[in-house]
C-alpha cells in the first residue's frame, strides 16, 4: 500500500512539473508551462511563491520553444 502510495504523490509531481523552456531573440523563459497560442501572443503560466501566474509573449519574438 506504501509503495502504491508514493507511486502516485511522484507521478502527481511529475505531470505538474513545469518543463517547457521559451527562445525569444533576447531572452530564455524556462520552468514554464505553454497554455496556448491566442491573438498572436504566447500564452504560458508559471508558479511564483505558490501561485498561478499567467501570461503572454508576442509570436514576433518568439525564436522556438523547447517542451
């Protein structure tokens, strides 16, 4: 029961781990989460000081994103 147990607490951290990483032309966001692509911006969250923060880059500076 143990074992099963903390099987399922890693897999929980694991699929909520934030792991994508954004390549604009002058800068790196890493350790976030892509959402979406919404009128031409880039729309991702990250979490600060245990909360959900959301927000968005132009598609113009986006050079690539890494999952």
């Amino acid at each position: 029961m143990k074992r099963i147990l903390i099987l399922l607490i890693f897999s929980c951290v694991y699929l909520s781990a934030q792991n994508d990483t954004i390549y604009l032309r002058d800068t790196i966001i890493s350790s976030v989460r892509i959402m979406n692509e919404n009128n031409n911006q880039l729309i991702y969250f990250y979490i600060d000081s245990n909360k959900k923060k959301t927000e968005g880059v132009p598609l113009e500076k986006v050079e690539r994103v890494v999952y």
